[in-house]
C-alpha cells in the first residue's frame, strides 16, 4: 500500500535525480529523506500510521517542488538543449 503511494513520486524523483550532477546540493536531499523513509519502513509501526505516509508524500512532494523550481530557475538537467525557433 505504501509502495503504492509513494511511487509515483519516486519515480519522479528517480528521473530527476539522474539528470542532475551527483554532487548537486538537491540530490543530497533527496538521499537524506530517501534514508529516513527506509528506516522508518523498517519500523512495522511506524510503516502503518497514517502520519507516516502523510508526512513522506509531504516530504517527496516538497522533494519535487524543489526540484521544479531548480529546473525553472537555470539548473538544467545534463543533456538538455534550448529549442530555438526560426
């Protein structure tokens, strides 16, 4: 069920984690809440409250945004290329 909820957004970031430098400041976020959303998985209690997956998807969705905001603002992913039309 978690799997499930957090997927999408996962992958999401999974994506964008690959298109940035490994040692760009945002994947160290993304890895710090990667690590304390796995252990916390780990607690069987902890996994099944409901403050739990509110509290991660928050935590991705924030992940995300970031993100977003880095694109927008110049810190293009490897790769990307300007369109220009004639």
């Amino acid at each position: 069920m978690i799997a499930a909820e957090f997927s999408p957004l996962a992958s999401y970031l999974a994506t964008a984690e690959a298109a940035l430098p490994s040692d760009h400041a945002w994947i160290k976020k993304v890895q710090a809440v990667r690590h304390e959303l796995l252990s916390d998985m780990l607690d069987a209690g902890r996994r099944e409250s409901h403050s739990f997956r509110q509290q991660g998807l928050q935590k991705l969705s924030g992940l995300k945004k970031d993100y977003s905001d880095l694109y927008r603002h110049g810190s293009r992913p490897r790769g990307w290329v300007r369109k220009t039309t004639s």
